[in-house]
C-alpha cells in the first residue's frame, strides 16, 4: 500500500492539486475551459478525468489516505517498538554466562 501510495503520487504529480472541483465543472465559462484543457486521452472526458484524479486523491493525498498508510505501515507496531520488546523478552543471563566464560577464557583466569 505505501507504495502503491507513492506511484500514484508520482503519476499524478500536480494534476493531484489541480483538479476542477465540482463547482468548477458546473459553471458555465469554467466547464467550457475545463473541457477543452483537461480531456483525456483516447477519449476520456474532463468529468472522467476529473472524477479519476478526485479518486487518487482520496487514496493518496487526503487525510484519510494518511491514516491508512500508517495502519499499512505499522499495524503490527513500529520496528522499533517490535525490537524493544524483542530485546526485553530475550534471555540474557545464558547469553552473559557465555560472554564471561570467553573474557575468562581469554585472560586466562578461571572462575
């Protein structure tokens, strides 16, 4: 989904922000601008074009796209929480006795 998020952004670049609002459709001298300008290809018509880019709009830039690429993003929590818990779960105590069974080892002292 992040990613999918990106494409779409890096594919709509400023048509994102510069797509004609309803509003803009619906009055007159603005439509016949829109209509001219703003077709798209093999025949796509402003409205359609206009109703594409709303749509990736919705997915990508609106506040609810961000919310929903934080919860793709993190739904099984942050990798830094995940290795916290991960570090306060592990067993240290066999892992030190090694350690300083090596050190002893390596200065030739004994336990």
């Amino acid at each position: 989904m992040p990613r999918v998020n990106e494409i779409i952004k890096l594919i709509g670049a400023h048509s994102l922000l510069a797509t004609p609002t309803s509003a803009e459709l619906d009055h007159p001298e603005l439509n016949a601008l829109i209509a001219k300008y703003y077709v798209g290809a093999n025949g796509i018509s402003s409205r359609e074009r206009t109703a594409i880019f709303r749509t990736a709009w919705d997915f990508a830039g609106s506040a609810l796209a961000g919310r929903v690429e934080l919860y793709e993003r993190f739904y099984l929590a942050s990798s830094h929480r995940m290795f916290q818990v991960a570090h306060a779960a592990s067993v240290r105590e066999s892992n030190f006795a090694l350690v300083d069974s090596v050190l002893r080892s390596a200065m030739g002292t004994s336990a």
